[in-house]
C-alpha cells in the first residue's frame, strides 16, 4: 500500500528511454468505484495540457520514484475525456468523514491505496491542526460499507471501532520522554 502523501512529488521515469518524463502533481481518484484511476503531472515549460498516466500503465512505484514502460503512455486530459471513469472522478482529499449514525469524524488528509489494483484501503483523517500536533493523526481502514459522496465519506458504525492512532503528537513525545526520564533513575 502507499499513500497520497508519498506519491504526490515522485519523479516519473521511463524505462524505454531511461529518461525522467514528469513529477506526479496529483492523484486522481474515482470515488464511486472506491479507487485510484491514475496521475495527474505537473506541466513542463511552454506545455499548458494537463498530462495523466494512468494506472494501469504504471510499472511499478517506488519510495524514489514511479516507473511507466513507455513514453506513450503518457495522454493528455482531453484524450481522457471519452473514458468514463475518468468522468466520473472527484476529490477524496478533504471530505469530511461521518458515520452513519450522524458521528463526525473528522476530515481525510492522506489516502492509502494498493498500487496494483488502485483499491482505496484506507484514510487517514484529521480532527484539526491543534488535535494533529497533540495527538497525532488517526487511521481508518475502509472495509466493509462505506460509500464517498461528492461531499462526504459515509461509514458504518463500526468503522470507528477500527481507528487506530498513526503514532504521532506532541503526546506521545512527552508522554513517552517523562516515562524514559522515570524509567533511567534520574
């Protein structure tokens, strides 16, 4: 699995030329079906047209870098246009998260996925700056029934019992440094 956070500013390489053909500047994501349908790059010099790879055409993703097979696997936005799902995506980044019995969750800031089938498997959502600083961020697994709308993610219930704290906050670090402090004799 990797995250939204980590693809966005991956290097693009191709192994046709070894050559590096762009930066990922967004991932584009079809909410209805639950996935990822592929990258948006980041415009290069004079070339105002949106270019996208999809996912499919992706060899492989790395820590470093994402790697295509070939040049042409690169389209532009408007060659896109006549597929469907590429029609049918929206933004997953910043919806709020709310249970089915009206809970409030808080709001996806980060998005795991498998980058082999494009499965969104995961969010990992904020309660607020202040509550990310303390605490740190909490971690969703979506499985089950939950459906994304155009303004929200919509989960069960029971989703809540599978939060699971990222490890993160200002908490942790005190909490954890007065507890090493106690623990060494001083």
């Amino acid at each position: 699995m990797v995250k939204y956070s980590e693809i966005v500013g991956l290097p693009v390489l191709c192994i046709e030329t070894g050559k590096r053909v762009g930066i990922v500047k967004d991932v584009i994501f079809i909410p209805v079906k639950k996935c990822v349908y592929g990258f948006q790059l980041e415009r290069t010099g004079a070339d105002l047209r949106n270019r996208l790879i999809r996912l499919d055409d992706v060899a492989s993703i790395g820590s470093d870098a994402m790697v295509i097979n070939s040049r042409s696997c690169i389209i532009t936005a408007k060659d896109a246009e006549n597929d469907e799902e590429y029609e049918s995506r929206g933004k997953v980044i910043g919806l709020r998260i709310f249970t089915k019995t009206g809970r409030d969750l808080g709001v996806i800031e980060d998005v795991l996925f498998d980058c082999t089938t494009g499965r969104i498997e995961g969010v990992e959502i904020s309660d607020g700056l202040f509550q990310d600083i303390m605490t740190g961020r909490k971690l969703l697994p979506l499985f089950g029934k939950y459906e994304f709308s155009d303004e929200s993610l919509l989960v069960d219930r029971d989703a809540t019992e599978e939060i699971t704290e990222t490890g993160g906050g200002l908490a942790k670090l005190i909490n954890g440094g007065s507890q090493y402090h106690a623990g060494s004799g001083n």
